[in-house]
C-alpha cells in the first residue's frame, strides 16, 4: 500500500476541508435568507435617505435589529419544532396577557395605544401575537380539522380575541392581518373553498351596504343558494346566514360612525379620490403617488430622491417607506421588489408542501400568509390602489418589533425546511 507524504496528506487534508465548506454553503437556503437580508440592507439605505434633512438619524437601528433577528432566527431554525407544542398555549396566553397590558399601562403615540415600554425600549405586542396566533393554529387545525360548520367555532374563536383587542387600540391594520391569516390557514388545512366565500360574505356586505346598496339584491340571494348548497341542514344554514346577511347590512351605518374615528373612516375612503382633502387625509397618497412617479424606469438613485430628501411624506420610514423606492429605484427597482416578495412566497409554499407533519405545513402557511397579506396591502396603499391601514412592508419599513417578528417567523419556516421529508438539509 502506498504511504502518502506529509504533503500529499496536507493536501488530502484541505481538499476535504474544502469540500465540506462547499457542501455547508450548498445546504444554505440561499432564497429563505437571501431575499430577507437583501431586502434589509437595502431599506436600511432607503430609511437614511428619508432621513437626510431630519434632526435625527436612527437608521441604523433598522440593521441592529436585523442583526438580533437573524441570531434569534438561526437559533430557533436549529430547534426541532415538536419542541414548541407544549409550550404553544403558555405563549399565547402570553401575547394575550401583553395586549391587556397595553390597554392599561401601554404607551400612546399617533393617537394609538400600541405600545409597551420595557428597559426603554417600546415593544409592540400586537406584532408578536400574530406569530403567537399563528403557532396556535397551526397546531389546533392540524389536531382538530374543520369537517362541519360547528368545528370553525375553535379557530375563529383563538383568532378572535387578540383581533379585539389589537382592533380597540385602535390598530385596523394589524387586525386585518389576523383575519387574513385565519382564512388562509383553514384553506390550506382543507376547508370546503365554498365555507371561506361564506365566511367572507359577511363583510362584502357590509361594504356593499355602505357604497352601493342595491347589489345586494344580487349578493344576498347569491350567498344564499350557496349556503343552500354547500352546508348541511339547508334550510336552517339558508336561515341562519340570510339573518346574518341583514344584521351586518343594517349595523354598518352605525359601526361606521361609532366604530371606528375618524382618521380610520377617511382612510378607508379618501384612496378612491384624495384629492378630496388635499392637506389632510389624502396628503399621504397624493405625495406618495408624485414621488413614485417622479422615479420614472430606473429612479433617482439611492440618496438622491428629492421629495425623499425634503421629507414630503411625513413617516415615510414607516408605512410609506414604499415610496421612497420608487423614486429612488424606479419601476425597475419596485419591479425587483416585488419579485423578490414572490420568489420569498414561492420558496414558503414550497417548504409548507414538503414538511413533516400537518401542523408543521400550517405553520409556515399562516406565516406565509402573515408577511405577504402585508406585502400587498402596503404596496397597494402606497401606489394608490388600497385604503391607507398602517401595515408596514416586511424588512423594508423600520420597525423594530415587526422586524423581530418577522425573523423569528423565518426561523421557524427554516426549522421545518430542515426537517422537512425529502430529507434535504436547508439551513
């Protein structure tokens, strides 16, 4: 047998040592991490041009919470989520307890009660229960799946008491999202697609009632012969969502005057035409559709976006920070926003179809559904096509807690990539 030479063996050594690199750099998901990093770096420009004529500079804020999501988010990808079923309950019980906190001791700011003050620091809560939420339900479906009308009683009652109490702060964007996470995760665990229109149906109606009345002599008797159609007990299901129908038509006039204040009606209406109030409710939207506009195909270039620079969209940061991409970036940088979102929403589906169990697939589906519900309704506002909520854009708005959010979320769609069925080894 030959014997190798110290040389050979150093040689034998380093090639093994550069295999095993190449082999972990192939295990990364490059698209599960990349898409939110570079998102992230990118906005943290986005955000110091919004900044360049302001008396303050906390940009970089934006990365270090990115930092401390993505530790937080590599080590919840490392644990094994059969680890978390004990403990969903004790969490959202948790999520529940601080959004009561909020109600008593919580910090107002913007006309909001949303926040909690911990070391300095402000924590929003709502943030943290849509993953709390999540979790539950991914859980609770799995173990209990919707066969009959009365199995929606479990998951829209867990979903129903952070809405309410992230709705009252008052907070329209954020409960949103737990309305679109549930009807997404009961899909997804198989409910009848005629059960989610149903379910639906409700707040059409109310929406019909309020602008155009006289469909709902189409839409009423649509729905019924759907729920004729499609529930057990027809009649008594025709009866019962009939009556339904009638009461959310007949309290929306009132729910929309005393229901909601008076910020939140004119966001809801003033997309359809700002120029209505012009210095008022519809100054964001007309400011950031110029601004988008004024970028063009290919943008102003980063840091050099005029109406970005002379802070012509109050918090654009935030909610708004959308805007600033399309001025600085252009169509084309919007366009690869956007693609990046999409190829992000991709990747999640793709995990969801391949990971172990019911509850594991739910999981990342809800959490899918989490950050791409705000995706589109943020970039909608934004351009003009949506009512104004305050959902920010995911890695791009700065925000501190939704960014923490949002990496644990990812963490835990890379936990179940990981373990997933083809035995493939995603990081």
């Amino acid at each position: 047998m030959a014997v190798l030479s110290p040389r050979a063996r150093r040689g034998g050594y380093a090639g093994s040592a550069d295999q095993r690199r190449r082999g972990r750099l192939a295990s990364i998901d490059w698209i599960l991490w990349g898409v939110p990093l570079g998102l992230t770096l990118v906005a943290g420009i986005l955000i110091a041009s919004t900044q360049r004529q302001a008396d303050y500079a906390d940009w970089y804020q934006h990365w270090i919470s990115a930092a401390v999501g993505l530790v937080l988010a590599l080590q919840v990808a490392r644990l094994p989520l059969e680890r978390l079923a004990s403990f969903r309950w004790p969490i959202y019980g948790a999520t529940i307890a601080s959004l009561v906190a909020v109600r008593l001791v919580g910090t107002s700011a913007l006309g909001a009660q949303r926040w909690i003050s911990i070391g300095g620091f402000h924590v929003q809560p709502s943030e943290f229960a849509k993953l709390a939420a999540i979790l539950l339900l991914a859980g609770v479906l799995s173990r209990y799946p919707v066969e009959r009308p009365v199995d929606l009683v479990r998951p829209i009652g867990l979903i129903a008491l952070p809405w309410a109490l992230v709705f009252i702060q008052p907070d329209l964007g954020t409960s949103l999202v737990f309305g679109a996470v549930l009807l997404v995760m009961l899909f997804w665990a198989g409910m009848p697609l005629s059960w989610l229109i149903l379910l639906i149906s409700p707040l059409v109606t109310a929406i019909l009632a309020g602008a155009w009345p006289w469909l709902l002599l189409a839409w009423v008797p649509l729905i019924g012969l759907l729920a004729w159609r499609s529930l057990p007990w027809p009649r008594l299901a025709l009866a019962a969502v009939l009556a339904i129908q009638g009461l959310f038509a007949l309290i929306t006039p009132y729910l929309w005057l005393h229901g909601l204040k008076d910020y939140q009606r004119d966001r809801l209406v003033l997309f359809l035409d700002p120029s209505k109030d012009p210095l008022g409710g519809g100054y964001h939207l007309l400011q950031s559709k110029v601004g988008i506009g004024s970028g063009g195909l290919w943008g102003t270039g980063l840091m050099h976006g005029l109406l970005t620079k002379l802070q012509f969209i109050p918090e654009q940061h935030t909610d708004f920070i959308f805007s600033a991409v399309g001025e600085e970036l252009g169509f084309v940088g919007s366009l690869l926003i956007v693609a990046a979102f999409t190829l992000l929403a991709w990747r999640l589906l793709q995990i969801a179809a391949h990971a172990r169990t019911d509850a594991e697939s739910l999981l990342v589906v809800g959490t899918a559904a989490m950050l791409l519900f705000q995706v589109v309704i943020n970039i909608s506002m934004t351009i003009g096509l949506g009512p104004v909520t305050g959902i920010p854009l995911p890695w791009v708005s700065y925000g501190r807690s939704a960014m923490l959010v949002n990496f644990i979320g990812l963490g835990l769609c890379a936990s179940v990539a990981r373990h997933n069925r083809t035995g493939q080894r995603w990081w």
